[in-house]
C-alpha cells in the first residue's frame, strides 16, 4: 500500500473545503490534534466515536493513540472518500460511518467502555450534547470541542451570567473541565469566535430515564424566564407549591439556585 498522504494533500486531492451550513471549521494543526486526542488519558482498549471527522485531522491523532477501535460518524458525504482512504490504511481499527449524528444512537456503535471525542460541528454541538447526557451511564468520558461561550455554559457556576439550562443538565450527570483553548487561527477557515475542549466525565450514579425529562422541564421553565421569580416561572411544573415542599425560597431565580436544589425540584416533578 503507498504511503499515506499528508492531511493537507488529501484535502487538496479530494476537493474538500469547509461548508459553512454544516458548520464546517476544520482543525488542521497536528499539535493541537494530538493534545486533544490525549486529554482522556490513556485508551487502551476503548471505543471511540468521533463526530464530524470532516478531512480527518483528529482521526488522525486518535488512529495515533491505543485506541481500540474508531468510528467516525460523517453526513457530509464529500468527505468520506477522504475518510475511507484513511481507513484503508488502518484495517479494523477506523469505520466510517456516514449518517446524521443527531439521529444515531452512537451507543450501538461499538463495545463498552466507550467514550466520545469529537470537534463537534457548531450548529449541533448543543442537541448532541444532551442526547448523549441523556445516556450518560453508556459514555465513559466525553472530550468534546465546542465555541469557547458554549463551553462556559456548559461549565459555569450559579450566579454565573453563562449559567443556566445546559451547565445543570451537564454538571447533574458528570464532572464538566475546560481543558484547552484553542484560537480561531487553528482552523480552516477561521471561526470569528475561540473555542474550547471539555472533558465531561459522567457520574457512577445517573437519572432514570423518567427523572431526566423531569428536569429538563423545570430548567427549560426556569430558565425560560430566568428574570422572573421562580414561582412565576415554574408555575408550569407546579410554581409555589413545588417550591414549598423541596423548601426553596419562591422569589428567587433560577441563576441562584444551584444543582442539588434543582435536582431535590425534579425529583419533585418526576415523583
């Protein structure tokens, strides 16, 4: 078999340019790549999947690691024959696979322990993320890129300005750690924003199915209006009542309240 190709010239001999309605940026620079691929730590033996793979620059620096196995979930099926020339010379270790990350259940994919580290596209970083939050007990860890605001949503404490519906549904299930920074000049072409990686390290212990629903409805309430006192903006999951039994204050707001009181609210709304 020839010699694999560098990066940049398989993307010039297939023709692939980032398409900004994908939210295409792709990550060329081989050092930052590697760094990304040996945040989780030593992988020896797990799964990963990957989402919006694009010319394959982090498929690389994973291919690179003792990764077990390797499946790149890509819509954009100009990249995939990129990608299946890659796979082609890494023989059962990296499948492609071409489909809507949104709408795969990205745990048949391969065995446990399974963890997901992806350069997420930026139209779906957020969806993604809480469908896999959704089943969190089935990712070991998550190492996921996201706009640098994003991620500080995702992580931010209560009476935090970014605090709000995603970083309690986040820090609910898992440990939330900004790892890395990365300045728009690493990608092509350049977003107008930084981004950041986290690393999301679900907890032993995680919500039935039935008591996650229950509080993502009281945080999209919470949040919904989150200027309004929590007895007007819960009024849709019970308001005051609610409030009284689980013994919180109804003229707070949702931005003070922090992640032990949201969860005594849904197990409220669940029960």
């Amino acid at each position: 078999m020839p010699a694999l190709p560098s990066l940049r010239d398989s993307i010039q001999a297939h023709g692939l340019d980032a398409k900004k309605s994908l939210g295409q940026h792709f990550l060329l620079d081989p050092g930052i790549v590697a760094r990304i691929a040996s945040l989780p730590g030593d992988l020896a033996g797990r799964s990963i999947v990957e989402v919006g793979p694009g010319p394959g620059g982090l498929t690389r620096a994973l291919l690179a690691t003792n990764a077990t196995r390797i499946d790149a979930v890509e819509i954009d099926q100009r990249a995939i024959p990129l990608l299946t020339e890659l796979a082609g010379h890494y023989p059962g270790r990296l499948t492609i696979v071409q489909a809507d990350a949104l709408t795969l259940d990205a745990t048949t994919l391969g065995p446990a322990p399974r963890q997901v580290i992806a350069n997420l596209p930026y139209n779906v970083g957020t969806p993604l993320l809480i469908s896999w939050l959704r089943q969190a007990s089935a990712w070991e860890k998550l190492t996921l890129m996201f706009q640098f605001e994003v991620a500080e949503r995702i992580c931010a404490a209560p009476n935090d300005d970014a605090y709000g519906r995603l970083a309690v549904l986040a820090q609910w299930c898992a440990e939330c750690e900004i790892m890395l920074r990365i300045p728009p000049g690493a990608f092509s072409p350049p977003p107008k924003v930084d981004s950041a990686v986290i690393c999301i390290t679900p907890h032993a212990a995680q919500p039935e199915p039935l008591l996650f629903r229950a509080m993502e409805r009281v945080t999209a309430a919470a949040f919904g209006q989150r200027r309004k006192m929590l007895r007007s903006s819960l009024k849709p999951v019970g308001g005051e009542a609610l409030l009284n039994r689980a013994e919180i204050d109804p003229t707070r707001r949702a931005e003070t309240l922090s992640i032990a009181e949201f969860a005594r609210l849904a197990d409220l709304v669940a029960a």
